[in-house]
C-alpha cells in the first residue's frame, strides 16, 4: 500500500492503495465516483475513458502510480454548473440506450471537440473507435458530436470575446 | 457525491432554449433533490402508477426494468396522453417491486409494450376522471362540461383549474368503473407517436445513472468468483493460504454447486439459475479480490463437467445432413409430395447447409449483484436485501426461498437500471452467487463479474445448423420445400433459441412443405439471445428463398411476393400470427424506400430479407460494398416495420438502429466455440463488438397499421444477416451460408 495524491475534477484527494490499483478502482471504489465504468480491464471497449490533463486515457489499465496529471472524469465535464455542449447534445438526439457505455463515449469526444473545432466523420470514427456501444447507437452519436461540436465552437468564441 | 441534480422539468426547460437547431448550454441549477423528495411526501395518488403535487407535477412511476428499450419512457407516455397531462409536467420515477401491485414486472420477448397498453391507458383515463370530478365539485359545474388538456381541467366557460390544484380533491374521488371509461380518439394525441427524449437522459449523460455495477453499501466487501472452467464441473481445492495472504483479501472459499436454485415458475428460465461450483474471494475493493482471482490455482473435480466440442459438433451435423431424416414437424415422411416434387426431372432442384455459432451476449455491464443476506437472530427470520439489473426481478425471490429458504416477504430486493440485457438478465446465476458469497461470509458483498467471467459463463446464443433442399418448376416457381434443423436439446429439458418456432416462411404459406429437427445433446449453457430463434432462423430461411430466386431466375422481391401469396392472416386475429398482406407491404416498401431494381456499380449489390416475429412484420434491404480483398462495408439499410402505432418515435428509431448494428455485429465478427467442455474466447479481444466506423446509414420507415402497437426491442435484428448475404451474393455472385463473416474471409470496415 502507498500514498497517492490525484487531482480529480479540481480536488485533491489521498488516497492510501496498492500502486498496482488501475485508475478506474481507485475513483470507483475508492473516491465513488462510478460514472466511469468497468467494461473489460484490457483497454479494448472504451467504458473506462477519462481525462488525464486533457488526453482520454483508459482507467481500467492504468496503475494509479503512473497517473501524471489532472484527471477529469465525466462527473466533472459539466463545468461552472453548465452542461458540456456533447452532454445536451447526447440528451437532444436522445443517443443513450441502456447507457453504460455513454460516459466514455462523452470523454473520448470530448477530447476531440477540444482538439478540432469541425470534425468529419472520419475524425469522428477515429476518436471514438476505442469505444464499443453494444446497443448500437453509434448513428446517434455522430450526429450529437456534429451538432455539439457547433455549440461548443460558438461557447468558445462567445468566452473568447 | 454527485455536484448536482437536475430533474426533467430543469432539463425541458433548457432544452425549449434550444430551438432553431443551434444547441444552446444549458444552465444547472442547484441541487434540487431534497426539496423533490420533501414534495413527495405530500403528493397525492391517483392510482399505483400516477401521483400530482399540490404544485402541478406529475409523477408517473415505470413498473417495467429498463434496459435500453426505452419502456421507461413509452410507458409513461401513454398514461400522460390519455390523462391530459403535458409530458413537460412529467416526472419519471422506477416502481419498487411489487408485482401483486403491478403486475409481471418483466422485460423480455418485446412483450412489455402489448402486455402494457391497454393498463396504461386505463390508469391514463381513471386519473382523468378523478380530476374531472374534482373539477365539477369545485367549480361546481357538469362533469360533461369538462375537458383534461395541457395538465388542466378546462370548462367550456374557458374557466379552468390545473391538475395541481385539483390534486387534493381528485385523490379523494372514487376510482371509476373501468368498463365505463372512455378513451381519446389517436387522431387527438399529443404525446403518443411524438419524439420523446429517454426520461434518463440526463442523468445519463452526467454519470448520475446507477447500475447495479454502481451499488455501494454500507459495510459492504467486495467479491469475485472463480467457476469451474467446464461446467457441471467443481472445486476441490485451492490456494488458501496463498489467497488469503494478499493485500486486501479478507477471505477465500469453495462454495459446492447448488441446483436448488434452478426451480423456476417459469417455464423458459426453469433449470438455468443454477450456483456453479468454484471459488469466491472477499475483499476490501473490487481490484483486490480481481488480482488475487488472477493468482488462484484450483484442482477442479471434472467428472460431471461439459466435454462440448464446436468441432464435433460441427463434424455431426454435416453426418446428420447427409443421412436425412429427423423427427417430422409438418408434412409427411417418405413418399409424399415434397418427395415427387424433389424428384421430378421437369424441376430445378437446389441442396444447402447452412450454419450457425454459438455467440455471446457481452452486456456492455458485466454481471453482477449485491446480497446481504442476514441470519435471523433470537428466532427471528433470515432476511435478505439484494441489488441488481435484471429483466425478472420477481425471479430473485423465487431463488431466495429455493436456495437459502428465505420467505419471499422477507426479500427486499433493488432492480436498477441495467447496462445491456439482450435476454441475459432473464437469468439470474449471478444473483445465486452472491446471495451464497454473502450467506457464508456473514456479510453484505458486491459480486463483480470480470468480462471474462461473463463470456465464459454466458448463457449463449445456441448454435446449429439446417439442411435446405426445395425445388422450382420449369415456370419458376416455388414446388417443394424440405427443411431439415439441426440442433441442440439438454438431456432433460429443450434448449432456448434451439428449432423453428412454426411460424416462418415459406412452410406456413405453402402446402408442399416438411419441416424436420434433429437435436443433439448438449451441456453448455444457452439462453434467451435477442429473438431466439428467429435470429439464426431468419438467416437461413430468407438466404435459402434468394438462392431459388437466383436459381429460378426470377426477381427476389416478387419471387418472395409470390411465395407470400394473396393477402390473409394465417391465424385471424392473432398478432403472433403471419398476416401476409401486411408482409408483401413491408417489403414493397424497403423495396421501394431503397430503390431496389436499380443498377449497381461493379462491387456494390442491394440485398432482402423479410422476417415475422414479436408480432412484427419487418423488411430491409441492405446495400453493400465488397472490395478486391475481401473488404466490405454496408453503406445503407432501408428497413421497413408495421409494429402498429409507434408510441416514442425516438425511442422506436433507436431499437431498429441498434438491432441493425447488433446484427450487423453479429453476423459480421463474434464466434463463440467450446473445446474440451471449455469457452474458447477470454475476452473483446478474441471477441469483437462492432466499432463506430462500420456504421451503415440506417433509414427506417414505419407501416402504423391499425393493429395494436407491439414490441421493437428484438424483430428489427433477425432480416439483417440474411439482407447482407444476400447483397454479398448481388455483389459478388458469393453465397455464404455460414456465420459470422469474418470466419468465411470477408472482413467489415
């Protein structure tokens, strides 16, 4: 067991775990914030996507140890109590079905929108092809992240000004 | 904790901000939950379903487990239109389990909308009577004067009271005569067949949502288990004292398997919610007691255990095919007409095998459960709490008193919103092992399935096979059919999703026809598998028809049209019946919506298929796209439904997008096969789920016929397959007639 210090969603947490302990457990079991969800422990569907300084990075495998950076989960994405515009956009064009895998699928385009303010499809299919929707709303999905991706450009600018 | 709660009326608000197509952020407001559960307290009930607060909201509780079919919110709707209620007034909140109270509180076989209408409708109509009556007494006016809208009650002066202040009053009037109620004329909704964003949304979208992956009790371990690699098999021994030494593990033991269990009222689950023998290890977090699983080492007793191999299976079924035969289902064996037909020298005559693999479910949640299970003390009864996503919550009581004897009353149980059912959270195996897990150790744990686990102790999709022959006459059409199912029964019981279920085509719209079945043992588990069934059936059927089409030269559409015959209901009046008049309009309009009879550039093919199921007449047509290397993609799907009136049309969209993906999934990438009584596929890496980039474009088109609406969760999926093979074959003048794709050396992109 050893001490780790984790931003997560602007606060500081300790927390006194085995180093090994993947990013996922700690915020689940340990901080409870289970929006982040548990879908494989291989990095292969996408459930346990979170920001570290910014950039979707797998929780299920990375060890606590190793987490260098700021970590905003989907529970933090709304900031100053406003919606982020891919959350309005998810419950505009009504995406999520049973729902699991929405939160990791929010983040993973989150980081996209950030890092191009007009994504294509191809832009889109290449963000998000680490996350598996087993209820298939992947049509739904592009189009919230199309429609989104105008929102949060006209927030920025709006900020910007 | 969550930073904030926003309720759907915040949320609808925002939303009309919206407008115009630009999205707009919305602004949160404060936490508004202890003020919500405060004003419940005060609100009045109409019924079991509908409650008003004093300050106009409507509470309208879900009786149905939701899993992303949408019931949440259909449901509901339905109550609100025929109340007069405005959807925007509407709260949505899950009814406790109480099924003397609510009826079946069961999702599966697409049945909850059919099952569900007319009480809905019922409890809409009596709420409206009751603030009717309130209405009349207060403005001291006729009940006949009196209209419900728009969540008031309008006198025609143009006086009115809203439903919140009538609350009060309305709680107190006699419930109606249900035989005197009358209901709004379709033509006059306002809700039902309007586009309804799921009433969850929110909550979703923020991380707010609670699975029962997401259960946190008070004093509560953690738990894993370890079962026998080859079911029927057991623990011997293992690792004690290796286990128990790692950090954060607080126990470890061997639990015996338990068949008790397995006793089910009804009738498709009896047998299966069986305790498998293996290893539990309790633990301070779920990491904890997932890394010392990783570590056990387990002498298993493997004397009763599966031996199921895919290959014998396989090798088995072509000797089976070959030697003909099997137990007739309809028509006659030996000399008869399907016989002669076959023979005749004048008709064109078509042999095919087709094949089918076991699949898995892979609910995007694992499976999981938490029991707290309390031994009565000073002659008190044993109690049991318990937490879990399940499609037959009312089931877990029944394994409760089975299994560890605790009276139903003494059972409380927590059915939360599930991450993917797919029909395997009708089964409730892991709720044994948690129950057992917590039984032992004396106190509440939370039972968390690896991905592993749930695809190694899936109850599967059942594979197969069938053996097609049929004949065409020199003029082209249909003259004998002789379909020949190979599959699979359990030595004391049949097996889920395993034989043809008596309603397909073309044997039941056609006199020379025989259907036969040969089942073979089995030991591995199966299950309900989204359409069981029709999902394989489908692809066998619909493909087999395309290749007459093609060998009689005939146009596939008309060729179906004509085997499909002159419209009539194949048993009047009853939906889970054929009614081939409302089929031949499915598939003239996939044909028509997809442009079907067009040209296709080189590589490129339109494909159909047609399916009954659910009560739902389905049609689609896929286009595809094969490449020089085998690539292929699946640009479009046109898919054509009569499920009668559409309640959520967002909600009806989404469930024929999904089942389209989920088929396409399907059919295209996941195997699953056993060697040595062991499950070959350890997890998404050996076992893919279709990616975002292989999307079709999906255009769906509704027949509201004047039939009652039925189910969408399932008779969207079974067409598809076939509809691909079948543009594969327009494409490349390739049959495939085994599943999934990429075991036939084409690859989805």
């Amino acid at each position: 067991m050893s001490q780790f210090k984790l931003t997560v969603n602007g606060q500081s947490h300790e927390v006194d775990v085995n180093p090994n302990m993947p990013l996922l457990w700690v915020l689940r079991d340990k901080l409870k914030l289970t929006g982040t969800k548990y879908g494989c422990g291989i990095a292969q569907c996408g459930a346990c996507t979170v920001h570290v300084d910014g950039a979707p990075v797998r929780a299920c495998v990375l060890p606590v140890s190793a987490v260098a950076g700021a970590v905003t989960t989907i529970e933090g994405l709304a900031a100053d109590g406003e919606l982020h515009a891919l959350q309005a956009a998810w419950i505009e064009h009504d995406v999520p079905q049973c729902g699991y895998c929405q939160a990791g699928q929010i983040m993973s385009a989150a980081a996209l929108l950030a890092a191009k303010a007009e994504p294509s499809d191809a832009d889109i299919d290449t963000a998000l092809a680490g996350n598996y929707c087993r209820c298939g709303t992947y049509v739904r999905i592009r189009k919230a992240v199309h429609s989104a991706a105008i929102a949060y450009n006209a927030a920025k600018s709006a900020k910007g000004a | 904790m969550s930073r904030f709660t926003l309720n759907r009326r915040d949320l609808l608000k925002a939303s009309s901000l919206a407008g115009g197509g630009l999205l707009l952020q919305m602004t949160l407001p404060t936490s508004v939950l202890a003020a919500e559960e405060r004003a419940l307290v005060r609100s009045k009930e109409l019924n079991v379903y509908v409650e008003i607060n004093p300050d106009g909201q409507i509470t309208i509780y879900s009786s149905i487990p939701e899993m992303g079919q949408g019931i949440k919110t259909a449901l509901p709707m339905v109550i609100a239109e025929e109340m007069g209620a405005r959807w925007e007034d509407v709260k949505v909140l899950e009814a406790p389990l109480d099924q003397k109270k609510y009826g079946l509180q069961g999702a599966g076989g697409s049945t909850s909308i059919p099952r569900n209408f007319d009480t809905m409708r019922r409890m809409g109509a009596s709420a409206r009577e009751m603030l009717i009556g309130a209405a009349a007494l207060l403005m001291e006016v006729e009940r006949e004067d009196l209209e419900a809208r728009e969540s008031q009650v309008f006198h025609t002066s143009g006086e009115s009271r809203t439903f919140g202040q009538l609350a009060a009053l309305a709680a107190e009037q006699p419930v109606p005569d249900p035989e005197y109620l009358t209901y709004k004329d379709p033509r006059a909704y306002t809700i039902i067949g309007t586009t309804v964003s799921s009433v969850d949304n929110l909550v979703i979208s923020t991380g707010q949502s609670k699975f029962g992956i997401d259960v946190d009790v008070p004093g509560m371990q953690y738990a894993s288990y370890t079962r026998c690699p080859r079911v029927g098999g057991k623990a011997v021994s293992f690792n004690a004292s290796d286990i128990k030494a790692l950090p954060g593990v607080t126990d470890a033991f061997i639990l015996q398997p338990d068949d008790r269990a397995g006793k089910a009222a009804m009738v498709f689950l009896e047998g299966m919610a069986v305790l498998r023998g293996g290893v539990a290890i309790i633990g301070e977090d779920t990491w904890s007691v997932l890394d010392a699983k990783r570590q056990l080492q387990v002498e298993w007793d493997y004397s009763d255990a599966s031996e199921d191999s895919w290959t014998q299976m396989m090798a088995d079924a072509k000797r089976i095919a070959a030697a003909g035969g099997g137990e007739v289902l309809l028509g006659e064996d030996g000399d008869d007409g399907v016989d002669a037909a076959l023979a005749d020298a004048s008709h064109q005559s078509l042999e095919a095998f087709y094949q089918f693999p076991y699949v898995a479910h892979v609910c995007m949640e694992p499976m999981n459960c938490t029991a707290d299970f309390r031994k009565g003390s000073n002659g008190e009864a044993d109690t049991l709490e318990i937490w879990l996503g399940s499609q037959f919550p009312g089931q877990v009581k029944e394994i409760a008193q089975n299994m560890l004897g605790v009276a139903p009353q003494n059972v409380k149980v927590h059915a939360l919103r599930m991450g993917g059912g797919f029909g395997r959270r009708a089964i409730h195996d892991f709720a044994t092992e948690a129950m057992a897990i917590s039984h032992h150790a004396d106190v509440p744990v939370k039972l968390t399935w690896t991905r592993t686990d749930d695809i190694h102790n899936d109850f599967f999709r059942v594979g197969g096979f069938q053996n097609m022959r049929a004949a065409v006459s020199a003029d082209g059409k249909l003259a004998a059919w002789d379909q020949h199912y190979i599959g699979f029964k359990y030595p004391d019981r049949f097996t889920v999703g395993s034989g043809l279920r008596g309603n397909e085509l073309p044997f039941v719209a056609m006199d020379n026809a025989r259907v036969s079945q040969t089942m073979m043992d089995l030991a591995t588990p199966c299950g309900a598998w989204r359409a069981p069934g029709s999902n394989t059936n489908a692809f066998v059927e619909q493909s087999f028809i395309h290749e007459l089409a093609e060998l009689a030269g005939r146009d596939h559409v008309e060729f179906l049209l004509e085997i499909m015959g002159s419209p009539r209901w194949v048993k009047p009046g009853d939906v889970n019946a054929l009614n081939t008049g409302r089929a031949a309009d499915v598939i003239k309009l996939a044909a028509s919506k997809s442009g079907w009879g067009r040209q296709m550039p080189a590589g490129k093919g339109l494909g159909l298929a047609f399916y009954f199921c659910h009560a739902a007449h389905v049609a689609e047509v896929a286009e595809v796209t094969v490449n020089a290397d085998r690539t292929f993609s699946v640009d479009k799907v046109t898919v054509a439904v009569d499920v009668g009136p559409i309640i959520n049309r967002s909600g009806a969209i989404s469930q024929v997008q999904g089942s389209i993906v989920d088929g396409l999934s399907t059919m295209a990438l996941q195997i699953i096969t056993m060697e040595g009584g062991v499950i070959e596929q350890d997890n998404f890496h050996e076992y893919e789920v279709m990616r975002i980039a292989a999307t079709p474009e999906i255009d769906v088109h509704f027949i509201e016929s004047d039939n009652p609406s039925t189910g969408l969760g399932e008779p969207a999926l079974p067409p598809l397959a076939p509809a691909v093979t079948n543009a594969i074959y327009a494409a490349t003048g390739e049959r495939i007639r085994s599943m999934p794709l990429s075991d036939e050396g084409f690859k989805l992109v």
